[in-house]
C-alpha cells in the first residue's frame, strides 16, 4: 500500500519512504504527526531512521502532496495526511492538533491577493485550551 501510494505521487518507494508511508496510511485512517512524533512510531516498529531522515522525507511527502503542512506557533509543523482543504482545532495545553467540523466553518470574503499573485489554500486553526 505505501509503495502505491508513494507512485502515485512519482516518488521512487525506498525502504525507508516505504516504512513512513506505511506508518501513516498503512491503517486507512488520517492523521496528524510531528516529525518527532512519527520518529518516535518508526523506532518502536523496529525501523532505523534519522530524524533528519524523517524530516526530509514528510517534507518531500508534502511537497508531491501527499501530505499537508500545518504549521503552529510559525516554528512547529504538523503533517496531515487528509490533503483537502479544512480546518483544525489545536489543544494548546497538549499540542494536539485534530480536525474541526467543516460544515461549521464560515469564510465570506478574503482580502484582494497583491497584483500579481493568486490565493492557494487558506490553513484555519482554531486553538483551543481547557476550560478552567
């Protein structure tokens, strides 16, 4: 399944793609990782692979769009593997970041793009934090 879905995007399927790409679709189900937290999963199934490697690999994942970037705080970059457009709740006490109910979401307008330039996407994250 990894390896198919690393084709798609033209990516030639190395062992260590093949590995993170089965780690993040392998179950069918989207998610949201850090490159640390991914890390982290990759060294408890067994697999040996730099940090450095996985951060390169989740950026050119991004890069042929098979993943989107989230980026919190302008520093922290999370990694979707739902690549349609909708927004996110991040849980500021947890670092959590999760999807949010798109029917629920409102955009009226956007401002003008400069001349020149065209909108591309819009990332919504609403940031939430426990009440109390």
């Amino acid at each position: 399944m990894g390896a198919r879905w690393l084709e798609s995007a033209g990516l030639r399927p190395t062992r260590q793609r093949v590995a993170i790409a089965t780690l993040l679709i392998g179950d069918g189900q989207h998610r949201h990782v850090t490159a640390e937290s991914l890390f982290d999963a990759i060294r408890e199934a067994g697999e040996k692979v730099s940090l450095a490697t996985v951060y390169n690999t989740l950026r050119s994942f991004s890069e042929a769009g098979l993943l989107r970037e989230i980026l919190v705080n302008g520093t922290k970059g999370y990694f979707d593997t739902n690549t349609t457009n909708h927004p996110h709740f991040f849980w500021e006490d947890t670092g959590e970041l999760m999807d949010a109910p798109e029917e629920d979401l409102e955009i009226s307008a956007l401002p003008k793009a400069p001349e020149g330039a065209e909108v591309s996407k819009v990332d919504v994250v609403i940031r939430l934090r426990a009440k109390g």
